[in-house]
C-alpha cells in the first residue's frame, strides 16, 4: 500500500473517485491553550497493489510528541480495510477521508497524524500548535 495523500485540511471529498481538498493546513495559532479546534478533515489517497491484497485493519491515531493520543478514549481509530482488486488490475486507488469535530489541544508543540496498517506505522503527518500574542493571530 502506497499513501499518495495523508493531508489535514478544512474540507475533503470524494468525488467520483477524484480526492478533493481545501484548506490543507500544518500549522493552528491560538492565543490560549487548552485550544479546540472546531472542525477539520484527513484526507487520505491510497494506492493499492495486488500484493495488498486481503484484509486489513487500517488504525489513525493523533498523538503529542511524548505519543501520547490527544483521545486516549477513542484513538487509535481502527476500522477493516479490505482489499481486492478486479482481475488484470495493476494498481486500484481510494480516497478516504475522516471527519474531526472538537479537537482538544492542551499544549503547544508538534502532534502527529499516524497512520497504521496491521499495527505497523505506514505514514505520519506533522501538525503545530502554536501560541501567538495579539495581532499576531
């Protein structure tokens, strides 16, 4: 499995089989912290081969830069991923994406997006949170 795409943004959508983003971000400013961010999405575009053939379990976890999860309730999120290609495909795409409403942040600092297939870490996206004063945010 190849992940073309690991993007947080504003808005994602598929659109018939075409993988559409707005707003791609990396960065959040706030004046305070604890911070919730009201909503964003992670766009993901994968690129399945036959090799990748089977059932998978696809885990996507925010965590802080000790690993810690942002919800240790609820992350990792971890759902089935079945994979099978039509015969005489080479390769087989797929666009999925995730919706998150009320992202707590309780400090500053560097997060990651990680992306797991069978509990092995395939790809990790980079997020800030930075504190800024005035004018600045």
């Amino acid at each position: 499995m190849d992940i073309q795409v690991a993007v947080l943004c504003d808005y994602a959508a598929d659109y018939q089989g075409k993988l559409c983003v707005q707003g791609a971000f990396d960065t959040l400013f706030t004046r305070q912290f604890p911070v919730i961010h009201p909503a964003c999405a992670l766009a993901l575009r994968l690129c399945l081969t036959p090799e990748d053939s089977g059932d998978h379990k696809l885990g996507i976890s925010i965590v802080d830069e000790d690993g810690t999860p942002l919800d240790k309730e609820r992350m990792p999120i971890v759902g089935d991923l079945k994979v099978a290609l039509p015969e005489g495909a080479s390769f087989l795409t797929r666009n999925l994406i995730m919706n998150f409403q009320g992202l707590r942040f309780e400090k500053m600092g560097t997060y990651a997006i990680n992306i797991t297939l069978d509990g092995e870490l395939v790809s990790s996206t980079p997020l800030r949170l930075v504190m800024v004063q005035g004018e600045q945010a």
